[in-house]
C-alpha cells in the first residue's frame, strides 16, 4: 500500500516498514510569485523546467527546502495548459514548508517536485450538475475543477459553496464573485460560522447550508476540505439520496505544514 506520510499523525507508538521507491522523476519548479491571500494563506506560483503534466484537482508532492527527505503535498488550483502551477498555502505552526514559504521564500527561489498524484478530477464521462464544497485552502482544487468544468460546453447548473470558520480566512471572494457575475450556470454560496462575518448571508456554518439548498440526489459531487468535514458532508449527502460512486474527496489531513 502507498500512504502519504507526512499528512497522517500516529495516536500511539508504532512501527512502520516501507519500502521507499527512489526512482521517482522530479522536476525543478522556480518561485515566479508569491502573494498573500489571507493573513494565513499564501498563493505559491511555480514555473517547472519542462512540462509539468498533472490533470485538474490533483496534487503534487514538494521537497521541503534545506531538509533532506522531508516533502510535502499541495493541490494545485492551476490547470495543466497555462503554464504555471498554483497552489494556496495555509501557514501552520511550526510548519516545515510553510514557515519556510511565509519566512523565507523569494522570487527565484528553487523547488523540487515529485510527479502529480490523486484521483480527485473532474469526471469527464458525464454530464449530471456538480455540487462543489471547499472549506479553507480546499478551495484550491475545488478552483482547478470548476474552471475545467467551465471550458467545456455542458449546460448543467454548477453550486459552489466556500466555507471557513474565521472570517480572516476567507480569500478570493472577488474572484469568486466576479466568476459568478459572468457565468450564470454558477450559483455561488460564501459561508462563515464567525458572528463577525457580515457578507453574503451573514454568519452560518456550511454544511447546514448545503443541507438547506438540496436535494442533491442528481447531483455529481466533490468535496474538499478536512477529514471531519468530508465525514459529515458524505452522511449529509447520502441521507439527500446521494449515491457513494458519484460523491468524490479530497481530505486534507494534518500534517507537518
């Protein structure tokens, strides 16, 4: 079996066995941007030294700068014909790639990459009308897959539904809301739990909300966000008729940042 290792945490002593395949074909990505897009949340833009190929939603894995063997994983929200991947960063305590990446990265610097990973795409094979729901930097593949879903030529409805629990965590609402001006097969729902949160409707939780839109049932659905959101959504979407092959994830688990 394969696991990513730095996105799991032990709950009691143990002992693990692996065989580490070192054959595995890098690339070298070089840092063209950095922008913060939160107080904790840093958008990262690398362009690699030879095409990078990956498909929408998927992640890739990044060696930590100046620790050697220590990597970590980042979804892109890029896609694969511009030429440059993306990804939205949130800073963690005492986090390895992240403290670098708010401390000390600059234009120019230099990144390793493992090749793309994942199975959280875009199904191409259908046409049903997608629920999104993105909670914190879950944003970022969510964002990959519903610009795919946009260049094609389907007709079906698209709901996207952003959560976070802070309001200072909220990022790209512009962008979001600018998405949503322009395409009307976009419904687009901002959900914040802070009572400070004054937009949109106001403060409220986010899978309530989706509770309170449905029902989901011809739904084709992607989620995205930590393990104890992906767990409720999947029995929220099951008890709206949701079938399991047509409810796909993505969890971001802790990890070392």
């Amino acid at each position: 079996k394969q696991a990513i290792l730095c996105k799991l945490q032990p709950r009691s002593a143990m002992r693990i066995e692996a065989r580490v395949d070192g054959a595995t074909e890098l690339w070298t990505g070089t840092v063209i941007s950095l922008q913060r897009l939160a107080n904790t949340i840093m958008e990262l833009r690398l362009r690699c030294d030879r095409p990078y190929p990956f498909r929408a939603g998927q992640y890739a894995r990044i060696a930590v700068p100046g620790q050697a063997g220590q990597w970590r994983s980042y979804s892109m929200a890029s896609l694969p014909d511009e030429g440059e991947l993306v990804f939205h960063i949130r800073a963690v305590p005492n986090g390895a790639f992240s403290g670098w990446l708010f401390e000390q990265a600059r234009v120019g610097d230099s990144l390793q990459l493992g090749p793309a990973q994942g199975e959280f795409m875009l199904q191409r094979d259908t046409e049903r009308p997608l629920l999104l729901v993105a909670a914190g930097t879950g944003l970022a593949p969510i964002e990959a897959i519903l610009r795919e879903r946009r260049q094609r030529s389907w007709t079906a409805p698209v709901f996207l539904y952003f959560g976070t629990r802070r309001v200072e965590d909220l990022y790209h609402l512009d962008y979001l809301q600018e998405l949503a001006i322009s395409w009307p097969d976009l419904h687009l729902e901002v959900c914040c739990s802070d009572p400070r949160f004054s937009g949109f409707a106001g403060p409220r939780r986010l899978l309530p909300s989706v509770a309170e839109r449905g029902p989901w049932s011809e739904h084709e659905v992607y989620l995205c966000g930590s393990p104890g959101m992906i767990e409720a959504a999947v029995d929220l979407l099951l008890s709206h008729g949701v079938s399991h092959e047509h409810i796909h994830f993505d969890s971001f688990a802790p990890s070392a940042g």
